[in-house]
C-alpha cells in the first residue's frame, strides 16, 4: 500500500503525452497518513512564477504532462500534487484501486506542507494553485486554513451535491468506521473499462485514452470508483468549503464546461472574489478535450497566470526616487557672523 514513484511510459503513447523534460519525483507525508507523490519540473531559466496542479478523483500526474509541459515551455515551474489514495501516493486500505480517505484532512494538509516546506515559492514569482474537479475543493479548503497564494484556478470544480444528506449510507459508513467498504456499484479496475471519451468526460479520441494507458502500463496507478468513506469524506469537505468561503483572500479563475452543477455557480458567488467562464460545448475533462475546446481553456490559463507575472513584475519595481531637498535660505539677521 506504499507510494511508489518511476512509471512505465506506455509504448503506444504519442511523445506529447511523455513526462516534461526533465521530471523529477518526490513524496510529502504529515501526520502519519500515507505518502502523498508529487512531480516538478521547471524550465532553463528563472521561472516567472509557479503553477501547483492538484488533480481530480482517479487522476494521476501522467494525465496533466500535456498540460504540464505546455506551461513550463512559457517559462512556469509546475508542481503536480497528487492525492491521497491516488496514482503514485500510498493508500489506506486494499484493494489498491478502491478510493478511499477518512477525510480530506490530509489532502489539505499537505497542500499545505508542499508549499511551505518544499516548494518556498520566491516572494517576487507568483505562486498559482490550478485544481480540478473535486480538487477544488481540496484547494480551497487549504486557502481557507491559511495557506497564502497569488491566485486560483478552478477547472470543472465537483462539488459535493447538497441533495446528499448528513444522514446518507455514507456519511454514516464514515462515522462508524465502515468507510472503507466499496460502494453498491463499485467494480474493479479494468482495462476493458470505459476511458475518460467513453465516460463522457471529453470529445478527445486521444486524450480520452490517456490516463487508461498509463494505468495499463503501470497496475499501481489503476483507480476504479470510490468507496463509501471518500465520499463521506467528500460531501463533508465540500460543506466546509461553502461554510467557509469568505475566508478565501485570493481571487478565484473557475472555468465551466458547458454544463455545470448549482453547488459549482453557488460557491463562486459565495467566494469574495470569483469570476466564471464557460466554454461552450465542452466536456468536464477540460484538459482532456479536444483542441477547439482545450485552447480556450488554456488561453483563460496562460492569460490569468500571464496578468499575475505582470502585476508581480509592477509590484517589484522601486517607486521613483523623491526629489532631493534643497534647503531653504537662512535668514540674515540668523547667519552666523562672518570672522
């Protein structure tokens, strides 16, 4: 059940799916909980600022490289924290495929930790969080609990529907320490499974196929549906995060496929400073889509990550220097005597 850390890259991927140039692995653990795996790579120069990727559910850091490399080549350090339970990092129980975390408590926590203790972003390079899905809510719960950034990006954020009570099978599974049993329609990982295309998540023939390649490749990453404790776990975050909104100080990018849920739209209206962008027509797997859908989503990316180098770069200037003071004439009757 421990992390582990060198993948296989799978022999029929296309090379603009292989890991960035230059891609390093690393582990961040705290509290005791399973190790949590993270990536980085970084470009030749000073990079202008740096991007933390935190994935959705069932999603590795090999799904994101595409993304990865397309902001280090514009000059970023990009971080991809995966979750607890997930991909690279250590797990909870057995099989090593069923998803589950009593909280994500840890998630936070080590969001937390990486920035703090790993990272130490400079104070003149904006530090940027961009998280998917229900690792939206993972980010803003860390922002919530003191973590300082430059700015959020929110990619097809899953939030916990308020339709599902306090008193569900699987809040109460959570509390009775029965989370780790599977959901009804849980199944094993399979290979002859839907892919993200299948699912429905993108219209990406290619891109749909990418993390069940990786998986096929390397069984340690394989991920099928989670059990009761995540979501348990997952519903009582999202609340937190709803209840605790008005504590976000940094403004918030959430960008939308073309359908979304209320809790989506009713948190960033709760957020101090949200701003919401839809793109038309595309699929929740946003990163995944095809190109007419993926390049809008990554120019709302790069423009936002580009305004906060700007701002940074302005901010770092020295203010004009004030006019030097020429001092007033003495009077005569107060010059000293002349000898």
């Amino acid at each position: 059940m421990g992390p582990f850390a060198e993948t296989q890259t799978p022999p029929a991927l296309s090379p603009r799916f292989y890991p960035p140039e230059g891609w390093a692995w690393g582990f961040i653990e705290t509290g005791g909980k399973p190790a949590q795996r993270y990536g980085v790579a970084a470009g030749w120069r000073a990079p202008k600022a740096t991007v933390v990727i935190l994935p959705g559910y069932g999603e590795s850091a090999e799904a994101w490289f595409e993304t990865a490399s397309g902001l280090i080549r514009r000059g970023y350090t990009v971080w991809i924290l995966e979750r607890a339970g997930q991909g690279g990092s250590g797990r909870y129980t057995l099989p090593r495929d069923l998803g589950f975390v009593p909280s994500f408590d840890p998630d936070v926590a080590n969001v937390r930790a990486l920035v703090r203790v790993v990272i130490r972003p400079p104070e003149a390079s904006p530090l940027i969080l961009l998280a998917h899905a229900d690792g939206a809510v993972v980010a803003l719960r860390a922002l919530e609990t003191g973590l300082k950034v430059d700015g959020v990006i929110i990619s097809s954020p899953d939030v916990a529907s308020r339709a599902v009570s306090t008193d569900s099978a699987q809040a109460l599974a959570g509390r009775v320490g029965l989370g780790r049993l599977p959901s009804a329609d849980w199944r094993p990982w399979s290979r002859s499974a839907p892919d993200a295309r299948g699912s429905g998540l993108t219209h990406d023939p290619w891109r749909g196929r990418v993390q069940q390649a990786w998986q096929t490749a390397n069984p340690d990453l394989r991920m099928s549906s989670a059990s009761l404790g995540w979501r348990g776990a997952h519903q009582a975050a999202s609340r937190a995060a709803e209840a605790d909104a008005a504590a976000v100080k940094a403004d918030v990018l959430m960008l939308l496929p073309d359908k979304t849920t209320k809790e989506a739209l009713a948190l960033c209206k709760a957020l101090p400073d949200c701003r919401s962008v839809a793109v038309p027509g595309a699929l929740p797997a946003l990163h995944l889509e095809q190109d007419r859908f993926r390049q809008p989503w990554m120019d709302q990316v790069t423009t936002y990550i580009a305004a906060k180098v700007a701002a940074a770069r302005e901010a770092d200037v020295a203010p004009p220097m004030a006019p030097t003071p020429v001092p007033a004439p003495v009077p005569e009757e107060n010059s000293p005597p002349t000898p």
